[in-house]
C-alpha cells in the first residue's frame, strides 16, 4: 500500500494558484499581447541540448525552450510542470509522476511519457556524456506506465533527486535516429517551453517566438532575443541606444552613464553564487578550527563588500542561500574582531616572540599563500584586502593569481594549495553531501579535505528523508556546525543588479535570475505587428 503524497493537495494547489494569480491578472487588468524583449548576455551559448547545456547563458536559453516534469520556483521549492502531480510510495524507493492532458511539443506532436523515458534514458547514455549523468547514479532504474504516467525507482531512498527531474524533456520521435538526429536537432531544438526556436546566428543573436499551444498559456511577449555582446559598457550603450531591453548584472561605473533612468526599472537580487576563503584543512596550519576562527574574525567582510563590490554584495553566512526553505535564519557571521583573533591564535601557541611583526609557533612563522584566478578583478581585490587584515594581526599572507583551469586543475583538485579565493553555486535541494562530506575529500569537491562525523551523519540522514520538516531541521543543524568549525571563511553573496525598460512588467526578481519567469513577463502598449517587426533577420 502506498502513502500518497499527491500535490494535488499542497504543491499542485500552490502551482495551479500561481497560475491562476496570472491568469486572473490578465483578465482583470487586459495584459497586453504581443512586443519583444531584447537582452544582453556577455556570452553565446554553448549548446541548446538541454542534456549537454550547463553554462549559465545556454541553461537560460534552454529554460525557455523546454519544460522538465517539475520545476524551480522564485522560493527555490519544486512545483509541477509538465508532471501535475507525483506521489512516492510507502518504502521511499519510487516516484510516480503524473502527466498533464494534452502536452504537445512545439512542431505540434504530442509529449508522452515515452519521451520522459527516452530523455532520462539518454542522460545517462555514457557515449552522450552529459554532465547531468552523475545526478542519476541513485537510480535502479524508470518504466512508462501509460502516455501518462513516468515510474522511477531508485537503489535507496534519495530526498534531492526530485530536483533533477527538472531536465528538459526532448522529443524522442526527432533523436531516435541516432547522431545525425542530434547535430540536426541541437541546430534547430524542438521542446514544450513557452518559447520556441528561431534562428541562432552564433556570435550575434538567438530568436525565440511565443508558443501558442503552451500548457500553461502563451506567453504575452511576441518573442525574446538574446544579444550576445561582450562587455557591460557596450551593453550599457546598447540600452540607451534602444539595441536591448535589459542589461544583467550593471556596473557602477556604466550605471553612472545611463541618462533619463526614470525610463527604466533597476533589480536588486541575490545572486545563485558565493565566494569564500577556502582553508586547506589537511595542511597542519589549518587543522585546528580555532585557528580557523581567529582568520574569520580577522577578516573585514563589510569592508570587502563597500571597497570590492560598491555595496553590490550581502554577508555570506552559510552554504545554503538565504531565499531556501532550509536556510538558518538564526546564523550570525563573525565579526570583525581583530582582537579576538588574536587572542585564539595565542591560545593555539602563535605569538610574535622575536617582534618582527609575523607570528610564530615552534620556529615556525604563519605564513601562507592565497590562490584565485586573475580573471576575477573582485576575488583579486578581496585576497588584497585579505592579505592587509591578516597582516594586522601578525599572519604574513602571499597572493598567487593564476588562470581559471589552472586553480581547478592544478590546486583545488590536485588539493594543492594552502589558500583559494573562489565561489561555489547554491544548490537548488540543500544536499550539499558532495562538498561537506569526508568522503568527498578523496574526489569529490570537499576541496579542504574537511571532516565532521556529526556533518556525514547529518548528511546521510538529510538524503535518505523526505519530510520536509524534518530536513529543514537536518540541514540548519549543518548549518550550524560547518559555520562553528570554519572549514573555509565564508566571505560574500554577490547582489545583482539588472536594469530592464520600465514598459516590461510581471517580473519578478530571484536568485533563479531575473528571466526566471518570462513567460509571465508583458510588454505595456505591445502589439503583435510591433513585436514582430522589431527583430530582423540578417
């Protein structure tokens, strides 16, 4: 016998009632259809195959060409997409997803659960290699019930793997052929999303039209263009000159430059991404998380956010972003306490005994190198700003900057480095087993070698529940015993600033970014004949 967790009651009600916000909205208030929305972005994509797209630019894109069984919300909770509902049953080894009525893919043929089956099927075809086959390594095994209804079972019961099933669906009857289907279809893509393809000039720009058949509505825009143009102050230009309708993540300095702002809106939000001072924990200085303490304290966060960022930036207090249903509202992050610093660091033996200015401990001096990559003006910056605080309080502190592959290949997987400025990505579930446990530290990214038996069992017990609850209070635990021992300094969240012209209304900002809506987005005073006339081809 099964117990049912249906959405039905919970997340298809909160789904259905999101829609329905926007629907009523457009009744009531008569949204204009039609206009097109044109925006920046510094980069083209790498790939419009949803199994195969995991930079940012290629997974926005692909977000708004294809549709997944489940989706992520401004909340960071799952909701229903193409699957309405789903239920788990009584052992938590099995997932049964629920299709809506009538899904159709953008050439008009229908979606059906057979296709669910082929895109999973495919994502963990080792000759596809898509870097989403790892997220799958905890299933047995999926079977097509009817057209309507997706069978997962999994080897043990596995809470976050819900989240993976937001991968976009692709059409099994354009890709059964084989290789010669997929470089066709990755030039021209077919999905169920709210937007559909084009044309791609690469280096130049992507065009997306509305869907009509769209489950959940057509879209009001006409359609969406993204621009590929390299720099902020050209985007910047572009804005003004009325080349785009939306710049992502503004400068200062290029802010400064737009005239008349009261004819756009700006967007304040946090960013998916964190950066931090990573520790070496397997390096005999780092070992002792008192030690790891005084640096925290040593270090002035709100100084690195004004000098670094300009204010564009909020404390970073966990691993786990502040707009998650699992974050620790209750955690505070250290002080800027230098004194304090000292004080532990002399409780661990490490006293400036000859008065050269640099503490030392058995003969030996605290010395260290930072690591980040040159790329990176901000995390440059910050490791500057870093090396001065520390050497306030007696820690000698070298900075090495080096290209991006580099500190990957050559320092944080080889686990060779002392210290490393660098940034992690918010996960969407809070497992975050692959960084924090000890297991990890042989492969995985637990980069700093970091070890809590209390964390691992914290870690196994979080993913083998699917209470919510229950995991909400596993993973504040964590929370609060990753930022007790400091296994790396939490440093700042990026906030993002992202400047839209005022006519485009229904966004709604989130750490997802700022396009994570769009098919909700309306252009006032738009036009079908406007929209379509105002992107031509080359």
């Amino acid at each position: 016998m099964r117990k049912k967790i249906i959405i039905w009651g919970l997340c298809l009600f909160l789904g259905s009632l999101i829609i329905h916000s926007y629907d009523t909205k457009a009744r009531e208030q008569a949204i204009p259809q039609g206009g097109t929305l044109t925006f920046a972005a510094a980069k083209d994509v790498r790939s419009l195959n949803p199994l195969l797209a995991i930079d940012p630019v290629s997974t926005k894109v692909n977000n708004l060409i294809y549709a997944g069984l489940v989706k992520i919300n401004e909340k960071l909770e799952i909701e229903p997409d193409l699957a309405e509902s789903w239920e788990i049953s009584e052992d938590e080894l099995t997932i049964t997803f629920h299709l809506r009525d009538g899904l159709k893919f953008h050439d008009g043929d229908d979606l059906t659960a057979e296709d669910v089956k082929f895109t999973y099927s495919l994502a963990v075809t080792p000759q596809i290699d898509s870097p989403y086959r790892l997220r799958f390594e905890m299933v047995e095994g999926w079977d097509v019930i009817d057209d309507k209804t997706f069978l997962v079972v999994f080897t043990e019961p596995f809470s976050p793997g819900l989240a993976n099933f937001t991968l976009g669906i692709l059409p099994k009857h354009l890709l059964e052929g084989g290789e010669a289907d997929f470089v066709a279809f990755n030039k021209a893509p077919v999905g169920a999303g709210p937007f559909k393809f084009v044309e791609w000039l690469p280096q130049g720009h992507i065009t997306l039209e509305a869907f009509d058949d769209y489950f959940k509505g057509r879209p009001a825009l006409d359609r969406v263009v993204m621009k590929v143009i390299s720099d902020k102050a050209s985007a910047t230009l572009e804005l003004q000159l009325e080349g785009v309708d939306l710049v992502r993540d503004i400068y200062p300095e290029d802010e400064k430059t737009i005239k008349n702002k009261d004819e756009y809106n700006f967007y304040i939000y946090d960013d998916m991404n964190y950066n931090y001072l990573g520790l070496n924990n397997a390096e005999p200085l780092f070992s002792v998380s008192k030690v790891r303490q005084a640096l925290s304290y040593a270090i002035d966060r709100v100084a690195i956010i004004d000098q670094v960022l300009e204010g564009q930036g909020e404390i970073c207090r966990s691993p786990v972003s502040p707009s998650s249903w699992a974050y620790n509202p209750d955690l505070i992050p250290y002080p800027y306490d230098p004194e304090k610093a000292k004080k532990l660091l002399a409780e661990e033996g490490w006293e400036d005994t000859d008065n050269d200015g640099v503490l030392d401990k058995d003969g030996e001096i605290f010395s260290f190198t930072i690591f980040t990559n040159r790329d990176n003006k901000q995390r440059g910056k910050a490791a500057e700003l870093i090396r001065d605080a520390l050497g306030k309080i007696g820690v000698k502190v070298d900075i090495k900057k080096v290209p991006w592959e580099s500190l990957v290949k050559d320092h944080l997987l080889a686990r060779d480095f002392e210290a490393v400025i660098a940034g992690f990505t918010f996960t969407i579930d809070p497992d975050d087993y692959i960084v924090w446990h000890s297991e990890e530290a042989r492969g995985g990214f637990n980069f700093f070698s970091y070890s809590n038996s209390k964390v691992d069992g914290l870690l196994e017990e979080g993913r083998h529940t699917w209470d919510k609850g229950k995991r909400k209070i596993i993973y504040q635990k964590i929370q609060e015993l990753i930022i007790e021992d400091q296994p790396f300094i939490f440093l700042w969240i990026p906030r993002i600033k992202t400047v839209v012209r005022s006519e485009f209304k229904g966004i709604v900002p989130s750490p997802l970014g700022i396009l994570w809506n769009l098919e909700h987005w309306y252009k006032e005073n738009g036009s079908k004949s406007e929209g379509i006339d105002e992107v031509s081809s080359p």
